[in-house]
C-alpha cells in the first residue's frame, strides 16, 4: 500500500512539474543566445568588432561551438584535457596492474530478467554514448560523459553475462583514439604553428559541422574514455588470469 501512495504521490508531483515548467521551455534549437551565459565566450572574436550571435547563422566565430563548455575545455584549454586523457591512463594502468594482484575472479549471479533487458538496452547504450559524444560542441556532453555511458554498457553486459570479456580491440581502441588525438595537435602546430591549435574552418554555430576540430577531438576522446574504462572493469574483474 505505501508503494501505491509513493507512486501516486510521484506522478502528481511530476505533473505539476511538467505542467509548471514545459510551457517556459523554448523550442529545441530556437533559444535566445543573449540568454545564454556562454554569450561572451561564443562572440568573442580577436579579429573582429564584438557581434551578436545568431543560432544556425553567425559564421566563422572564433571556436564556433554552441557549448561554451566545451570551448574551454577542448578549444582554449585543450593542454588540460591531454593531461586529463594522461591521468586516467595512468590510472587505468595502475588499477590494471593492481588488479592482476588478485588470485579469483568475480562471478556474479546470472538472471535471466537482467540478461534480456541488457541485449535490448546495449545498443541503446551504445548509441546515446556516441550520440553524446559526437554533440559534444552543440550540447551539454562530450567525450568523458559519452565514453563513461558507453563503459556503463559494458559494465551492464559483465553483470548479465559471465562469459563476457572485453577483448585487446578495447585495448587497440584506446591506443589508437590517443594517438589520433596527439596527431590532431601535431596537424594544429603544423599548419598553425601552436600544438593542439583549431586548424579547421570553424563553420556555422549549432551545425553538427561545425566548432573545426572541437567535435574530432570529443570523438577520439569517447573511444579513448570508453576503452579505457571498459578494459579497467575487466581488469579488475578477471583478476590473475594464470
């Protein structure tokens, strides 16, 4: 009986909240840009006079991502993200080499419920990870949050299935988005003459091509946060393979 009041007590609560706030809401793609506290940070140019930015049609601003976030993190302090990507690989490392320390492997109880709704959840998982990830320069996200849901799947997959392994090709993923990652910088000093520097044409604010190498960067970051994250739970899971 208290679970029936509590759901009850819920879905009143959430209707009212929906019903107070929805309405309040602007149209997905449509909202004021002077509302924004990013405004500053997106209209800031160093070669032009100060503009007012329009979504879908200012062009060519400095960083031309829609998340302000995200022109800080990748774009104006794109050091500090290399050396984030550094640290959980170390951490990763050394969590990996902790865990080959232990002499079982854990198990976990099969269900049958759990085993059918990750086969219909996985894919889901995997494509609201990249999905994230992708969008990093439009919405909130990027390649941390996008790589650790798609972790979160694999995760879900060791719970469900014992047999599972995340194979090397986890392992040759993040070896490859971190490389790839360190050559976009290489690309940037080549051809601008500063390591990690937006050497692409920054386009129209709010387009999916748009930000230059902002949404390059956030994808290798997805594939390196999520292998990475995906071999650490194996790791820790399989324990002394001998």
């Amino acid at each position: 009986m208290r679970r029936i009041w509590a759901v009850l007590i819920s879905a009143v609560f959430l209707y009212f909240l929906i019903a107070s706030y929805y309405p309040t809401l602007p149209m997905f793609g449509n909202i004021d840009m002077y509302r924004r506290v990013s405004f500053d940070y997106i209209s800031k140019s160093t070669t032009k006079e100060y503009q007012p930015v329009e979504f879908k049609k200012s062009k060519d601003l400095e960083d031309g991502s829609a998340n302000v976030v995200t022109s800080i993190v990748v774009n104006y302090r794109s050091f500090d993200t290399l050396g984030e990507v550094t640290v959980l690989f170390a951490a990763a490392l050394g969590v990996g080499i902790l865990a080959n320390i232990r002499k079982r492997r854990i198990e976990f109880e099969e269900h049958k419920v759990l085993a059918t709704a990750t086969g219909i959840v996985f894919p889901l998982i995997l494509l609201f990870g990249a999905y994230v990830f992708i969008h990093g320069h439009l919405t909130p996200g990027g390649g941390f949050p996008g790589g650790t849901i798609i972790a979160l799947g694999v995760l879900l997959l060791m719970l469900s299935k014992n047999e599972f392994k995340v194979t090397e090709i986890a392992k040759h993923t993040e070896q490859i988005a971190g490389s790839g990652y360190v050559l976009v910088g290489l690309i940037g000093m080549a051809i601008v003459g500063v390591f990690l520097a937006n050497f692409l044409p920054t386009g129209v604010v709010g387009n999916l091509f748009s930000a230059g190498v902002v949404p390059i960067v956030y994808t290798l970051i997805g594939f390196k946060v999520g292998a990475e994250l995906s071999s650490l739970v194996s790791e820790m899971r399989e324990g002394d393979k001998a």
